[in-house]
C-alpha cells in the first residue's frame, strides 16, 4: 500500500514575474498563473483523494481551481505550509537583498545548519521543521491515499531538506516552477521516496521558471 503526496508550487503571480520574494505577503494569482492552475488541473484529472492548501491566497486560488467539478467542496487550510516568513526582505528582489543585508545574505546562503533570515522564521531550520511536520502529518492521517499540497516554492524546498535530511545550503541548489509537482512515495518501508521533483511538462514550452 503506497502513500502518495503531491507539493504542487501556486501559480504565478506578479510579484514572482518581478523577482519579488512574496513570503507571507498576501498576493493573488495574476491572469497567467489562474491559466497554469487551469492546465495543473487537468493533469490530475480530479484522480485526488485529498487537496490541502496554505491559507495564502495565491495557494487557495491554486487548490480550489484543482477542486473544481471534482468530488472535493474546497480544499482544507493547512497552516504547516505556509511560506516561509522572510521578514524585512518581503517584497525586495534578491538583487535588493543582496545589497542591502550583504551579511545577512551571505549567512543565508552558507549556514548548513540553519540558514539564518533576518525576522519572520529567523531560520530556514524553523520553516523546514513545520512543513516537514505538516506533510508527514497528512501521510500518516492518510495513508495507501493520494494527497495533493499546494503550497510555496520556497517551504516546499524547505519541506524536502527535513524530509530527507539534506543540509540548509541544499535550499539554494534546485528551483520549483509555477505550478510544479513534487512526488514522494511512502511504501511499507515507511520511508518517504522522492519520484519526480519540479515537474512542469503541463505548461507551455515557452514558460519562463519564476
């Protein structure tokens, strides 16, 4: 009896085409990225057991496009996703960052242990122990099941460093698309398999990852 998990990335919005870092800033699809939900629907061909979403909205605008005329009313909120907090560097471009918080950033990009931010989660530790403790969570609430999240780029990666134990710097050395899907596999074993990472073949050929 095998558990599958789906993390599936919101669509896009403008703050992604802006190379803004969005983080806990409630920000809306934009006309692009409701069209990406629309073709991450019909990859899944409503063939769902469960949809759970961050309460952001660019998450719920994505999971309740997923539900539509499946056998799900709406999708259930899930807190643990939520995307990371960054604090201060909300709504900068990582240029900004770079700039501004030089320090910061540099430690951000090299702590292998924690992956320390400035405000917000205070580290990627924090985040990666939440969202790993969410979707887990779901795994054992339903297992043999096939269970959709759609969350954030940024704490699905997080999520993936403590489900399978990789350094904090591995947050800098994969991206996830709009509307990406990430599949783990849980089998007798218990232990969590990851079979595809950052699928986007649903979308146009000329998508740009933002």
């Amino acid at each position: 009896m095998k558990t599958e998990l789906y993390l599936v990335r919101h669509g896009e919005t403008e703050w992604n085409k802006e190379g803004r870092f969005q983080g806990c800033t409630d920000i809306h699809l934009s006309d692009e990225g409701i069209s990406q939900a629309h073709r991450l629907k019909d990859v899944f061909h409503n063939n769902f057991d469960y949809v759970y979403t961050s309460p952001l909205t660019r998450a719920v605008q994505t999971a309740e496009i997923l539900c539509q005329n499946s056998n799900i009313v709406k999708p259930v909120l899930l807190e643990g996703v939520r995307e990371i907090n960054f604090g201060a560097w909300e709504g900068l471009t990582i240029t900004q960052i770079r700039e501004q918080y030089p320090v910061e950033y540099h430690a951000w990009r090299s702590d292998e242990e924690l992956g320390t931010l400035v405000g917000g989660d205070l580290t990627l530790r924090n985040a990666s122990n939440r969202a790993k403790d969410a979707i887990l969570g779901l795994a054992e609430k339903h297992p043999g099941k096939r269970t959709v999240i759609v969350a954030h780029g940024g704490i699905i990666k997080a999520a993936l460093i403590g489900i399978f134990d990789w350094k904090m710097t591995m947050y800098h050395r994969f991206f996830l698309g709009n509307t990406s899907i990430t599949k783990i596999s849980i089998g007798n074993s218990q232990v969590p398999i990851l079979i595809t990472l950052n699928d986007t073949s649903h979308l146009p050929e000329e998508y740009t990852p933002a």
